[in-house]
C-alpha cells in the first residue's frame, strides 16, 4: 500500500494552497513537513485490512503521556478488545531516550502503539492526523468508520457503535461538535469526531496539496473537507460540558483520574438501570453491548 501515499505526493506538487494564496508567499507546504510511514508500524492491529470491522479507533496520544493511555487501557478501551473494532494509539516521534526506553517496554506489554515519523509537538498535530490517514490507507483501508479521539477523552462505546449503525447509509460524513471559533468556518472540535472512511484518500490528497496549518481539526474537518465535498454534521452525542458517562458518545477534557471515576459511575448506573422498577434487564441491547 506504499503506492497509495506516493501518489499522494505526486499529485500534489501543482496545487496551490488556501494557506499560501491567503498569505501571499508565506507558510511551507505540508508536503515539505510530513515524513511518511512508521517507526512502529503496529500493523497487526487491523487484521485483514479491516474487512469485517464496524470501526477504528485511533487516539492521538503525545508520547510521555503513558497514564493517559493506561487510563484508557482499563477502562473505556476494555469495551474496544472485541473482533469488530480495532484500536491503537498514534504518537508523534521523540528524541527523549528515556520517553523512548518507556514506549518500547509499554508496546512489549500492550502491543497498541503506532509511531510517526514526525516528532511529536503542539504544532505538529496536523502531521499526526495526515499519519493517522495514511496508516489507514495503508493497513485498514476496509474499515467504514474511523473515530480520530485525543486522550484525554472517555468514550462511551456502545453508544458510539449506535452512533456508527445510524450513520451505516451515510457516504462522505464527519460527525462531531460543530464549531467555528475563530478561524471562520465550520468545523468538528477536535477532540473527537467520527469519519468516514470514504473520505480518508481524499483528505489525505487534499492535505499535501495545502500549505501547513497545524490547528488539525480545523483544517481536515473544516477546510478540507469542504474542499472534498464532505457532509459536516453536529451531533449532540459529542459533548464538551461534563456529562454523565452515559449521556454522550464522547466527553473531552478527562484527566487518567476521571477516567477511571467515569468508568465506575458508567457501571454504578448500569447495575442502576438493570436493576430499576422498569426492570430493563440484561436482554436489553444497550446492556448486552455495553457488556459484550
């Protein structure tokens, strides 16, 4: 699947970039930045290219931030260890040796890590996104959803799988809290939000064609995906504001602590509901797939 990111790269040497037209000969091409492939590929975790797969999971996590990912790990990533779904952690590179001892006894332990080519930094994220379509292309290229998520984000799965089965007839979307801060047009937060895999070579082709602009969501959920003709859709189950863990899909701003609180309360309500006057009961299929 090598070819697919050089072609990438040789179509996109004519374009000219919104970044550059609007700021006359400033900025530097993404295609200059990016560095291609992997130092830790992590190829086995989308298994026949994702044929047969409802979604993909990647977690855009910096390097030093290993209680972040174990947080994750044992709790909402547990409901993610099932043969429909697959899940890993993208991390930019680091020059950190010690940072780099720690990745590679973590990866031993868990084998979930995917490394990047390109260090790991603040304003690099639009780098970790691009590797994040390219890995896709590249191993999972089968899947139907990919759910792009940072990791300080709790995820509630069973209803992002509901999430992804009412959008099972929908082509070219995104779907996540629409915004439009202060870079003038809309776009998903992007803490988390939802694509469709249709849209993965397009943003990638249209990404190296532009000038760099590292805020990520902003460029491949907005600009971008206007430029691809993709659908940008607000859905409510993305929250922002502190919710319960059973009210939203996704709830940004979780630190490893409140993941793990989050996970207690998620199952403290679920006996709740199970055992309520309404008697919901273990048939129900919120229940079975929260429990899966």
């Amino acid at each position: 699947m090598w070819w697919i990111l050089a072609v990438l790269l040789a179509v996109s040497g004519g374009a000219a970039g919104w970044w550059g037209a609007g700021r006359g000969a400033g900025g530097v091409w993404t295609r200059q930045l990016y560095r291609e492939g992997f130092s830790r590929a992590g190829a086995a975790l989308c298994p026949r290219e994702g044929t047969g797969l409802r979604l993909l999971v990647l977690v855009a996590s910096p390097p030093p931030h290993i209680p972040h990912r174990a947080a994750i790990r044992y709790t909402w990533g547990h409901f993610l260890r099932r043969r429909d779904v697959a899940f890993g952690f993208v991390l930019g590179a680091t020059n950190d040796t010690k940072v780099t001892a720690l990745l590679h006894r973590e990866n031993g332990d868990w084998g979930d890590l995917i490394v990047t080519n390109n260090i790991d930094h603040p304003d690099t994220q639009s780098l970790k996104t691009l590797s994040m379509l390219e890995w896709t292309l590249q191993y999972c290229p089968r899947v139907p959803r990919i759910l792009k998520c940072d990791d300080d984000v709790f995820v509630n799965v069973p209803m992002l799988l509901q999430l992804v089965a009412d959008t099972v007839d929908t082509y070219n979307g995104i779907w996540g809290h629409v915004e439009t801060s202060d870079v003038g047009w809309p776009h998903a937060h992007g803490s988390a939000y939802l694509l469709s895999s249709e849209l993965v070579y397009p943003l990638a082709r249209e990404a190296l064609r532009q000038r760099y602009l590292p805020r990520e969501a902003a460029l491949f959920t907005g600009w971008l995906a206007r430029n691809v003709s993709a659908e940008l859709t607000h859905d409510a189950r993305f929250a922002r504001a502190p919710l319960s863990p059973l009210l939203a899909a996704t709830v940004s701003g979780v630190t490893p602590v409140q993941q793990l609180s989050n996970w207690r309360q998620m199952f403290s309500e679920m006996h709740d509901l199970i055992y309520s006057p309404e008697h919901i009961g273990m048939d129900n299929p919120f229940i079975q797939e929260t429990l899966l």
